[in-house]
C-alpha cells in the first residue's frame, strides 16, 4: 500500500471510530486544532500514563508538576521565547497563502508555492509562534499575557519552590505532561503538526560535568520507552544535531526521528541545555535559582537536560504503527480483508471485549455481566453483545483491542461439567483462542497489559 493511501486510510479510521475529529467541525472546522474521540482518549491517556509511570513514579529521582497554561510574560520574554521564537514566513503574492519559507517546495532552485505554483513570493520575515491572550478587563499591553509554548517554563520557573519542597539532591528531574500552544504558520500531516498539542517533558538536573553522560543515558531511557510501547527499534532514527542547528546554549542534541507515513520526522528531542534557562530567569526575575551542595558547600547553577516528546506525534506514530489490513478466511471459507490495529496491549485504548454468543439468553447475557463487573476495576473493557460474533470481533481488531472473551454454552457447563466457568479467550493478532477459567481472566490480563 502507497504511504499516501496508508495515511488516508489511517486518517479514515480515525474518524469513523471516534480516535481524532476536527475541532469545531460542524462549524467548519479550525485548522490545526483536533479532539480525541472516545477511543482516542484513551489510547492518549494509555500513553500518558505509561510516560508518567517510567518516568516519574518508578523512579527515585523525578517529580512531577502540572504547571499553568497561561504564563506571565516576563517568563517568556526571560527564555528568549517573545524575541526569538519565530519561523520565517513568506506570502504568495498570487495565491495569497502564507507560508514557511525553510518548507517552500523548489524547482530550478525556485521557491514555488505549493498551493499554487507560483513564484511571486514576498520575502521572508519572523513569524512569532506565541498565542496571546489578555487577562482581566484591559485589553492592553499591560494585560497581555502567552499560552505557553512548551510545558517546560513552568519548570524552570518553580525549580526553587520544587527543590525546597521536595528535597532532592543533584541529579534530579522534574516531569511535566501538558498542553502547549503554537501558532503554526502551516498545521500539517494530521496531529503531526497542530496549534494545540501535549507535550511530555522532563528537565533533568545535573552537576556541570555530568552534563554529556546524562544526554546519552536519557537518550537510551526514551528509546527504550518507544520500544516498550510497540514502536520497534528499526523505525526510530537518532540525528546528532549539527553544530550549525543547535541552540547556542545546547551542548549536545539529539532528535529521536520514526519513520512516518509521510516520511523520517521528529517524535522527541533530547537536548543538553547547559545551564541557560535558569540563568536566564535568575537574572530576569532577580530571584536566586541555583543549588548549595552540602557536600561540597558550593552554590551553583544546575545544569539540565531535556527529553521533550510530542503526545500526539506520538500517538499518530502509534496508529501508524498498529494500523494493518491481510486477508483472511471465515468459517465458510469465504475470505475478506480485515482491517486491525495492532497496538501493544499496554497502549491499546480497550484492553478486552466481552461477548456473550446470544444476546437473547438471559443465562449467557448474565454471566457475561458478571465478567464484565470482574474486569471493570482492572482496565477498560467493552461489552457488545449486538450482532454475530464474527462481527464483533472485527469492531474490537478494527479499535485495536487485544483480547476478546466469549461466553458461550459451555461455560455455563451445559455440555460438561468441568467447563463451567470458563470462557474462550481470543487473541486479536493471531486470532487464536483458548480456554480460561473466568477466576484467571483478572490476573492473566493484568500481567498482558501491564
Ligand atoms: P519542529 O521542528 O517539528 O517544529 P521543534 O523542534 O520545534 O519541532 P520542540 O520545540 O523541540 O519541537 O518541541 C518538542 C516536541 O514537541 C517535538 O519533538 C514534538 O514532538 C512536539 N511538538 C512541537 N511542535 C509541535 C506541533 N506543532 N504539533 C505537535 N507536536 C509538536
């Protein structure tokens, strides 16, 4: 299947099965804007949560905070963000779109359009990404305050009130999972590149010279959680970014790249910061920012690193990923396409449907309840009881959901005795099914998803 047609077909499924909509759709919709669907928010919340678990709760040395979107501006103006946070934009004098000059698209060495093919472009100037907003009454400047941009100023902002609070000592991180907001000159490839998005951030603070070993240890950590999430390790790419590309403050960054449908892009960046975003809010604010080591009695300014990955270029990577069609044979030896998303039960947004084979049987309907009420405290499951089962297989391979249980005659022990209470287990990739006592459903599909 062509990439193109992969990505349509994806873009397809999403909509049709509640993942993705454009926001304020019937409206017409807002360009680079998305909500996530029923099946969309938890598979995003799956992987939250997961981030959240490596990162923060499994570890001795992270904390967590969940900062303001709105954000002072002085803050944003300190990191350099009001003066410099821009992209270079041109017009097409003939079409009138705007656009990113570093994307333009050339023949003959000449920047076209791509909306129109034309060549009568403006030149080129810096296009602040930073919405604003106004709080209180005036709509003034001296109300005018940011959406943040990336979840991590809040970070550097309270990195005393975090130090004093929860007494850790260097290296230590704090993790931040938020929206951030950027005025994208052109949203583009899905949720790959939006306006609003969520971002996973750690800023890890460390002794000057543990600087480039922490680049490289962090840089192994986040590979390894797009592997444990079902990204495999042949599609995730790492770019050394050039001298050239790099901040002027950054020692060291790498760019953790996945092959899209539309080709290799940035899913995260892990980057050495040295010790510039708190110096520079030191120095704006006038409030001390740095560390007194009671070791060796010195007081510095930490140094930090940052891995900061997208939520949903992380998720698009994840449907891209899942999303399959083969063929396949029905009982009757008729064969149709089948259509699977075949997420890592970790991720996947509904870990088990239940079945009951007939919905018109109050026997099978009631034990098929009872499983359900065992499960539900555990992990999202679904109960359909609607249409043949062979149907209701699909829906779930179709919303990616792992595991499917049924409940048949036997498990209510009509034909033998020693199968009552139990239950077929069916395995979405392989499509094989086994039998399992129901009182070992709970513990068996915990371990599957955990
Ligand atoms: P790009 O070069 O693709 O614009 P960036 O290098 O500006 O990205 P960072 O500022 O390093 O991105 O942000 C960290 C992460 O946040 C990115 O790796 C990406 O996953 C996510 N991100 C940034 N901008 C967007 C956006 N417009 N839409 C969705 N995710 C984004």
């Amino acid at each position: 299947m062509p990439d193109s047609q992969r990505m349509e077909k994806i873009v397809s499924l999403c909509k049709r099965r509640g993942f993705i909509f454009q926001a304020s759709e019937i409206y017409g919709g807002l360009n680079g804007v998305w909500d996530y669907g029923p099946l969309g928010v938890e598979l995003k919340r799956n992987l939250k949560d997961y981030w959240w678990r490596v990162m923060v709760r499994e570890r001795d040395d992270v904390v967590g905070l969940d900062g303001a979107i709105l954000t002072h501006r002085a803050a944003l103006k300190a990191s350099g963000h009001e003066d410099t946070f821009s992209d270079p934009m041109v017009d097409c004098r003939t079409c009138k779109a705007r656009l990113r000059a570093d994307q333009l698209p050339e023949k003959n060495e000449v920047a076209q359009c791509p909306n129109c093919g034309g060549k009568d472009l403006t030149e080129a100037r810096a296009f602040n990404l930073m919405l604003r907003t106004n709080l209180g009454a005036s709509e003034d400047e001296s109300s005018l305050a940011y959406l943040r941009p990336e979840t991590a100023q809040s970070i550097f902002v309270q990195f005393k009130n975090v130090l004093d609070t929860a007494r850790k000592k260097l290296p230590f991180g704090i993790a931040q999972i938020g929206k951030a907001f950027r005025n994208e000159i052109n949203p583009r490839n899905y949720i790959f590149r939006s306006r609003e998005f969520e971002q996973m951030e750690l800023e890890y603070f460390c002794r000057p010279e543990q600087g480039m070993e922490l680049l490289d240890y962090w840089l192994e950590e986040r590979l390894k959680f797009y592997e444990n999430i079902g990204l495999p390790r042949a599609k995730l790419h790492v770019l050394t970014v050039p001298d050239s590309d790099r901040a002027f403050y950054s020692k060291g960054t790498y760019d953790i790249e996945y092959d899209f449908p539309f080709g290799r892009q940035e899913l995260e960046g892990v980057a050495y910061r040295t010790d510039y975003d708190l110096t520079q809010h030191q120095k704006a604010s006038g409030k001390s920012l740095d560390y007194f080591d009671e070791e060796t009695k010195q007081r510095f300014i930490p140094h930090v690193i940052e891995p900061s990955a997208g939520v949903d270029r992380t998720v698009l990577a994840l449907l891209a990923e899942a999303y399959a069609e083969e063929t396949v044979t029905d009982g009757k030896g008729k064969s149709e396409t089948r259509i699977v998303l075949r997420f890592h039960p970790r991720i996947a947004p509904i870990k088990c449907g239940i079945f009951p084979l007939l919905k018109n049987n109050e026997q099978l309907v009631g034990k098929a309840h009872e499983v359900q009420a065992q499960l539900r405290p555990l992990m999202n499951v679904f109960y359909d009881e609607t249409g043949a089962i062979g149907r209701r297989y699909r829906r779930q391979d179709e919303a990616g959901t792992p595991f499917g249980i049924t409940v048949d005659f036997d498990s209510l022990g009509e034909r033998d005795p020693a199968l009552r209470d139990t239950v077929t287990l069916r395995h979405r990739d392989s499509m094989e099914q086994e039998r399992v006592a129901i009182s070992d459903l709970g513990s068996r599909l915990v371990r599957a998803i955990a």
